[in-house]
C-alpha cells in the first residue's frame, strides 16, 4: 500500500523578510505517518524541517517514509500536483493547516473613521507601503490578503483521485455540536469519506482529541489514538 501525509502549515511572503502562518508543527501528520508505515509506504510533505532531517536516517519501520520540505501554499500544491500524477495512493491525509489567505500588498493606515451610515462598517484612508521590507516606523500596517485555493478540494476535482480521503479542520470558539456540524458540511463538500475535526480547546491536555467523523456519524479519538485508529481505518477500507 502507499500513502500521503501532508504536515504542519504553510508559510506566505508579506515583504522579502517577514511572513504569516500558524502554530501547527507538524508533529500531528508525522505521527500518523509513522503509523501507516507499519502497513504501506508513505510520502510525507511536511514545513517541518526537523522531521525531514530527522526520517533522512534510518528508520525503525516496515515500509520506508519519504518526506519533502514544503514552505508556501504555492509549494504545496505543486509537490501535490506531481506526486498525483506520479503515484497511485490508497490514502491521502491532508493533516497540513494551509494558508487560506495569501498577502498581496501592505498599507499604512492614516486614518479609520465609522461610516456616516451607522452601518457599523469603517471608512480607512490608506498608503501603499509595501516593500522588500516594510519599514518598521509606520504606527499601524494593515496587510491585504487573498483567499487562497482549497487544495483538499482538488483531489477529487481535478486530480480525479478516487482513494480514501481524509480532511482535517479546526475552528475556534464553537460547540462541539456547532464542529460536527460544520465538519460534516465540509466533509461532504470536498468528497472526504472522513474529516478530523477539533477546536483549539480540544487540542492539549489529557483529553485532547478531535472528531473523526464519516457517513457513520462523530466519533470522539483521543489524540494519542489517533494515527492507530486512521490506520485500522485503512486496513478495514483495504479488505
């Protein structure tokens, strides 16, 4: 069998010298993919480094994981892109927490003032900022950002990927009913058969676990558990 794993989170350019991401480190993906190298082969795109270096050793394994470093969305997709048209896989598991907004310009806020209408909205007067590196002296920046592709989305739209899929999602400041709900949405919209879905209170401490949720309804796996129970997952779609 043969497997991919996406890790930790992408990284996008605001000047030549800062950029934005996450907190996410990649230890999540790579745990899994030690795991389902018990079973099969496993490709690991990862930010993060120290695992890469770390699975260019020896490793204690049946089957063998190959990591590649990736930094930017832009990155990603592309490694993504040729590793589907190079390789036949039985799993995908898009664990990564990928930029959803890309930075396009900087701008130094002059003024912000509320909107005569009472609408709630702002009116801002701006200046362009942007450089190789934006200067420090500016009082308040704010950065324009684009939203960025879904690429979880492209496995089953464009890159006619017909194995299982398995999505990971996190939110912020909801019920757990309000995260199965919006889990499920997703789920379906992006053609996973499973989702991974946790809000941050969810993800340390002795009960930190996610949802993995399927057409069969939400199943709470403590987060220890959770690269063997997406393993039996894939023995049981296997047989």
């Amino acid at each position: 069998m043969r497997f991919l794993v996406t890790a930790g989170s992408s990284y996008e350019m605001i000047d030549k010298v800062r950029q934005w991401g996450n907190v996410f480190t990649g230890n999540t993906g790579l745990s899994i993919a030690k795991a389902l190298a018990d079973v099969g082969e496993v490709d690991l795109l990862t930010s993060n480094r120290l695992h890469v270096a770390e699975l260019a050793g020896p490793q204690n394994a049946p089957h063998r994981i190959n990591a590649t470093s990736f930094t930017t969305h832009a990155d990603l997709r592309q490694l993504l892109a040729r590793l589907m048209q190079q390789s036949e896989y039985d799993a995908v598991f898009m664990s990564a927490a990928v930029s959803d907004y890309r930075p396009q310009r900087v701008f130094a806020v002059v003024s912000r003032e509320p909107a005569a209408d009472g609408s709630g909205r702002e009116q801002w007067i701006v200046q362009d900022v942007q450089a190789d590196k934006v200067k420090s002296s500016h009082g308040t920046i704010a950065i324009l950002g684009t939203q960025t592709e879904k690429l979880v989305d492209l496995f089953r739209r464009d890159w006619n990927y017909r194995g299982l899929l398995v999505k990971f999602k996190l939110e912020v400041r909801v019920s757990r009913e309000s995260l199965i709900k919006i889990g499920q949405a997703s789920r379906v919209s992006s053609g996973a058969e499973y989702l991974v879905a946790n809000t941050l209170d969810m993800v340390e401490g002795d009960q930190a676990g996610a949802y993995l949720l399927s057409d069969r309804g939400a199943e709470w796996v403590l987060r220890n558990e959770l690269p063997s129970r997406l393993k039996r997952i894939v023995l049981e779609v296997s047989r």
